[in-house]
C-alpha cells in the first residue's frame, strides 16, 4: 500500500534541517555514493552502496534510509534527525518515502518519491524519481526571471523546485493527489512555497496567467490508463494536442510554454503538419524540436522495459495491435511564445538529432527573437558571430602551401547545431562583429569576388537566413 504523502508534512521541516546538518547535497552524495550510484540502483547492485555507508555517519545513516531503503537501527535514525512520522518499523525501522538529490543547471534539488523502479512493476498512482523525461524538460526551459511559473503535471515537482531561482511564484499541478502532495513536501524541503493544486491539465488554474508554462504530461501513447504518471487515457497523442490548445489561455502576452510531446505519424499522413496543425487558432508561435522517431515496436519496448519489463509478453502484442495504422512515433520538445505584435503567428519544426548541451533553455527565447529579426529586412541588421561559435578547417597540402578543404561551423552551447561554409562564406562571418550593415557585407564580399551586389546578396542571403535561424549569426 501507498503511503500519504500529506502525513510526511508536519515534520519535514526537521528533515530539512537533518539534511542540512548532515552535509546532505548532490555532490555530498556524489561523493560519498560515487557518481555510478543511480546506475548501481537501477540494476539493484548494492553491495557498493552499502560498503560506502558502513560508517554510521548521519550522512551514511540518512542515505541508507532515504536513497537505499535499508534497514537501519531506529536509534541511528533518530540521532541522524529522522523523526518518528518518518520512520516504519520498531528496533530496527525504514521510511516510506525516498530523497533523489540531483544538481541541474546549477541548481541543487532534492525530491521526494515513492520507493521502487519503474522496471519492478509500479502501482498506478506512484509517484517515480526523476527520470529522463524530467531531466529534459529541465534542459530547454528557460531560466530568465519571470514572475510566476506554472508546471503542468508536476509528479514530484522537480521543475517547480528548479525554477526556484528564476520565479517569484511557483504553481503546480496534476491530477494525481499524491503527486501534488510529494510536489508540496519536495518545497517544504527547499524551504520554498509551492502551491500545488490537484486537478486535470489547466483545470485549477482556470482563468489565471502565467509568464512561463512547463510541462512534463503523461504523453505516452499507450492502451488504456495503467499508470497515471505515463497514461492519459486519451487515444492516440490527443493529450498533447489538447494540451496545446489549452496552454495559450493561461500564457500571459509575451511570455512562452515549453512541454515534452509525443506525435503521431499516420499511414498516409504527414507527420510534421499533423504536430504544426495543433497550433491552429492558438494565437501562438510554435517552435517543435523532435529529438527522436521510433518505429511502433521499438516504441513499446523501449516502454514495455520502462514500467513493465516482468509483464513484457504479456501486454507487447495487445500494445503493438493499439498502434495499428501508425508508421513511427515522434518524441520531442515544444515551445510556444504568445506575441503581443499582432503578427500572424507560424510554426517551426527542427529534427535536432545530435547532442545538445546539457542546459538549452536560452535558445527557446533566442528562436523565437530570431524569428522576429527574420520578419524585418535582413540586409538592414547588423549581425555578429555568437560568441560559441568555433570554425573547424580540414586542409589539406598543395604545391603552394595547405589550402582548406571542409570549414564545419559548430556551435559549442544550445543545440550544437553544425554546418558546412564555403570560403566566401567563412569571410563574410569574419566581418560579422555587430557594427556594420549586412547589406554593406555584401557589397564588400561582392566587390572582393567580382560580383554585382544583387548577384551576390543572391548568393549570400539565402545561406544568412539559416545561419541566423539557427543561431550562429545573432
């Protein structure tokens, strides 16, 4: 049986406070557990675990209790700060209840999550660790200083903690009871106010505005509603899609949405403009960054040994069979930015298959200040190499001396974007120090090639575009 995260409330202060005086923080734990702990973990290895807590510090005690689950003597406990509502069992006791530390960009964050993997069969109302998915999400949201914050399906309130620093006011939601619950004890933790609201998607926060929504919602696209932190029980991506439909209600003019989706490509269908027609009527731009695209069965079984590797053959076939008439299944993030200009808004998809940085948000507000840009005469602005932008040159040797044959542009932050440049291309990013003209660019490239301005800005523009869509010319 489940416990109640509301009975954890009262006393989590004095956790807090254990924690604090333990020396308890991600790298505290880093170091004592070693980095490979969460991979130790997962594969139920704890042997190494338990050597490296054998010490009965109150870091070691409250790591056996809180990260393994083990047993350890109550008198440890108490003494290590644990108090009696946290704690199960006589002489010897454990805690319902589980600490994940992570640092993220930054910021610090401990949450609170029931115990147990996702791969040892969990229970429909589980509230899990921070997965994956969390730590996504976490990457592409912004984290300029806005005033108030919403996360949509919070589960245990890992994006609501992360945003402590850049976000005066903090709401969460889900429609899980015990999720609002963990996300409510996960800010007594903090020691930061998170006003966590149960109830479907939007419907607590009917009527209100945010400068910034994020969201992690149950977006698999799965039979039924077995888990209700994976499972919408909607058919099909239509969770996603009315979630993008809703979200603009709440975002307040000028500000941004980001969640993580997933869309359905169809038999027959064009899978991009399916994800670009939820957009529709929306009164925002939208900006969809697709990370991965799986095959039905491989999408199963990626999350058959997610949630429920001890049941694999007994749901695969029933799940493949509810994915009839579909090609592929897109997983990726989308933004959205509600404009204040009047402009008709448009929609952009990018298939970012390469690594990213590890941190990413800021190129959500930069995409879309680009478009803007990109609206006006580009020949008037005056542009400039970001500054991670590196020029990678394979040369090789001539008779005259090495002469190069591929120059890579990379960016080294955000998406990491690449691509190829041609040397007249290479100079024309040289001169792009932010005090002059693009228009008067090209007229210098035109006369140093031999070309007519209008022959050259032909040639140029068209490649500036995409340096600037993409971000390496800003």
């Amino acid at each position: 049986m489940l416990l109640d995260p509301a009975d954890l409330l009262p006393d989590a202060p004095r956790v807090q406070e254990a924690l604090a005086a333990a020396g308890w923080s991600p790298a505290g734990l880093d170091d004592l557990l070693g980095v490979t702990a969460r991979t130790h973990l997962d594969r139920d290895e704890r042997s190494p675990l338990l050597r490296r807590t054998s010490g009965g510090s109150p870091l070691e005690v409250l790591a056996r209790v809180l990260v393994l689950g083990e047993p350890v003597p109550r008198a440890q406990a108490v003494a290590a700060g644990l108090p009696d509502s946290w704690l199960v069992g006589g002489e010897v006791v454990t805690c319902p209840v589980r600490l994940q530390a992570v640092a993220h960009g930054g910021t610090d964050v401990t949450v609170p999550h029931d115990p147990g993997s996702a791969a040892a069969q969990v229970q429909a109302e589980q509230v899990l660790g921070i997965g994956a998915a969390s730590l996504t999400l976490a990457a592409a949201t912004p984290r300029r200083p806005v005033s108030r914050l919403l996360d949509v399906g919070t589960g245990n309130g890992v994006q609501a903690l992360l945003a402590r620093g850049h976000a005066g006011v903090l709401v969460a939601t889900d429609r899980n009871p015990r999720a609002t619950s963990f996300a409510q004890l996960a800010g007594v933790l903090a020691g930061v106010e998170v006003d966590a609201r149960t109830g479907d998607l939007l419907e607590p926060v009917a009527g209100e505005q945010f400068d910034l929504v994020v969201s992690n919602p149950p977006f698999v696209v799965s039979p039924g509603r077995r888990y209700t932190y994976r499972d919408a029980g909607h058919p099909g991506d239509d969770v996603c899609r009315t979630l993008v439909h809703q979200v603009p209600r709440v975002i307040a003019p000028g500000g941004h949405a980001v969640q993580l989706v997933n869309w359905l490509h169809m038999e027959g269908q064009d899978g991009d403009e399916r994800v670009r027609s939820w957009f529709d009527g929306t009164g925002c731009d939208g900006w969809v960054v697709q990370r991965e695209l799986a095959a039905p069965e491989d999408y199963v079984t990626a999350w058959l040994r997610d949630t429920d590797e001890s049941a694999f053959d007994a749901l695969y076939d029933d799940w493949v069979d509810a994915l009839s008439g579909v090609e592929a299944v897109a997983f990726g993030v989308l933004a959205m930015h509600r404009r204040t200009d009047g402009r008709a808004p448009s929609v952009e998809l990018d298939e970012v298959d390469q690594p990213t940085a590890a941190t990413w948000g800021e190129e959500v507000l930069a995409h879309f200040a680009r478009r803007e840009l990109l609206e006006g005469d580009l020949l008037q602005a005056r542009l400039r190499v970001r500054d991670d932008v590196r020029l990678h040159q394979v040369a090789e040797r001539t008779e005259d001396g090495w002469r190069a044959d591929t120059q890579l542009l990379q960016q080294e932050g955000g998406l990491r974007w690449t691509g190829g440049v041609d040397t007249y291309g290479a100079d024309l990013l040289a001169a792009c120090d932010g005090t002059r003209r693009l228009g008067d660019l090209v007229d210098l490239l035109a006369a140093g090639a031999g070309l007519s301005p209008g022959e050259a800005a032909e040639q140029v523009v068209p490649v500036v575009l995409e340096l600037v869509r993409q971000g390496f010319l800003v």
